[in-house]
C-alpha cells in the first residue's frame, strides 16, 4: 500500500467517525472504528469511475483541512472537522450523499 492510500484510508476512518461517531460511553463504535472504511474501499474495487469520485472527495476534505490545521483532519476541532465536512457537501454534493449513503449502509447493515 503506498503512502497515498494509507493516508487516504485514514482520513476516510476518520471521516466516517465524523458523519457516523462512537457513542459517549463507549458502547457503540463509530463509523470509521467499525471498519466501515474497509467495506467500501472493497465495493468501489469493483467501481472505478466511482473510487475517483472518492478520492476526488477525499482530496477536497485534505485540502480544506490542512487549511485550517497543516496537521490534517484529524487534528481539528470538532466544530473545524464539521465545518470541513459542510463545505464539502457543499461543494461536492454527490460525492458527499454517496458518501453518507455507504456510511449509514455499512454502519448499520451489522
């Protein structure tokens, strides 16, 4: 895996516990801590015109980030991380409700 993708596959995890996050006490993880990531990484294999809208989405979420806070997503606020992920629903509306969409299925098809 190269550089690149492992990036990609954290900021993704980290994405999904954003839209889908870890109950207060623990009990239910996120999104992202579920392996939801990993579930669509193995649909979009098989969609490649659609895995490019992915990492199209994907690089806008860096780029506003690393904006706000050079370190990346990750290292934002809540409120930053919200206001990253609002931007790009609004700038990139169909990658962000395919993106919602796969969260909710894989987060809540288990």
């Amino acid at each position: 895996m190269s550089r690149e993708e492992d990036g990609n596959r954290i900021l993704l995890r980290e994405v999904l516990d954003e839209i889908i996050p870890p109950s207060d006490d623990g009990s239910f993880p996120g999104a992202g801590e579920l392996g939801v990531g990993e579930r669509i990484e193995a649909a979009l294999a098989e969609r490649p015109d659609v895995a490019d809208i992915l990492q199209r989405g994907l690089a806008s979420i860096r780029d506003l980030a690393e904006r706000r806070n050079p370190s990346g997503f990750g290292d934002l606020s809540k409120s930053e991380r919200v206001a990253v992920l609002r931007e790009v629903e609004t700038t990139e509306p169909a990658f962000f409700g395919a993106l919602v969409m796969q969260a909710y299925f894989g987060y809540y098809s288990d």
